[in-house]
C-alpha cells in the first residue's frame, strides 16, 4: 500500500518540474529505515544533534548503509560524500592522494555528510598492522572532531563491535 503512495506521489515530473519526488522515491526503493532507526540516526547525528555522535551502520546489504546516509543526508539538507577503507575500490579516499585530514577538512568546509564504507578493512583485525592500527586511531579522533556528521558502514561484528568501543553510536540495521 505504502509503494503506490508513493509511486501516485513521484509521478513522472512535467516540463521544468524539480525532479525531487522521483528522487524521494529512488530512496524508497533502496531501503527502509525504522522508526526506531530513524530516531537513532537523528539522535547521533541529525541537524539538531548536540554533540554529533559519528555512527556505525550494521547492514546486511550495500543498499541498506547507504541509503541510511542518503536518508540522514537528506535530512540534513547536505550531500554524502563517500569514501571506502578498501584500497582496491575506487572510492578509497587515499586514490586521489588525499590524506584522512583532508577528507574531513573538505567535508566540512563543503557541508557535508561523510559515509565510509568496509570498516572491517580497518577495525575489528585480529593482525591489523602498525599502519591500520595508527590509521584507524587517526580516524576515530578526526570522526569525534568533525564539525557534520560522520557514518561508517560495518559488515561482521568485529569492525562494528571495535567502533562501539571507541565511542561511536551503533545503528542496527539488521533487526
């Protein structure tokens, strides 16, 4: 019933119509969030958050994370900016040379929302080296400073369980 609302709401968008409801409607298809998910996505780090807590999102899909970000990006009137932990994907922040510093210099000079994927590719690691472990600090320390909101998507529990322990908010998407 809630999909052909939504379907009647985004319409198709007439000549010089704002594309916005079939934009709305993109997110709908990509994930729910519950109202308890929604609530807790707003405590951490929605526009009236005091402090902003950064926030590890669980999920069970790739959908599901990011369009958690996309929701709370949304309702913060800012864009996402994502990156990856992963070097071998293309949104590894490091690709174009750019230092985690950086990252989140840019991102709050340009207003907005910072959505990291594969954290398991930098917390939770039983042998995670020197450079992951001094990485993964400088991370947690820049995340609890940034001036917007920060989001981390997790897959395994050891990655989401590291981040609970360096004081981010946790968000189930699994339930």
């Amino acid at each position: 019933m809630i999909w052909l609302l939504l379907l009647t709401l985004a319409g198709s968008p007439s000549q010089g119509e704002s594309v916005v409801h079939n934009y709305a409607f993109v997110y709908a298809q990509e994930g729910y969030l519950s109202p308890q998910q929604q609530r807790t996505l707003l405590e951490y780090a929605g526009p009236a958050a005091n402090p902003m807590v950064p926030t590890a999102i669980k999920r069970t899909s790739e959908q599901e994370a990011s369009f958690a970000a996309k929701w709370l990006a949304d309702k913060r009137k800012q864009a996402v900016q994502a990156y990856s932990f992963d070097a071998a994907k293309t949104g590894y922040f490091g690709k174009s040379g750019k230092t985690l510093e950086q990252v989140f210099q840019l991102a709050a000079e340009a207003g907005q929302v910072l959505y990291f994927e594969d954290a398991e590719q930098l917390f939770g690691l039983p042998n995670a080296t020197p450079a992951q472990k001094d990485l993964a600090k400088s991370f947690v320390q820049l995340a609890k400073k940034a001036k917007g909101a920060v989001l981390v998507q997790c897959v395994n529990e050891n990655s989401w369980y590291a981040l609970a322990e360096a004081g981010f908010g946790i968000v189930d998407l699994n339930l």
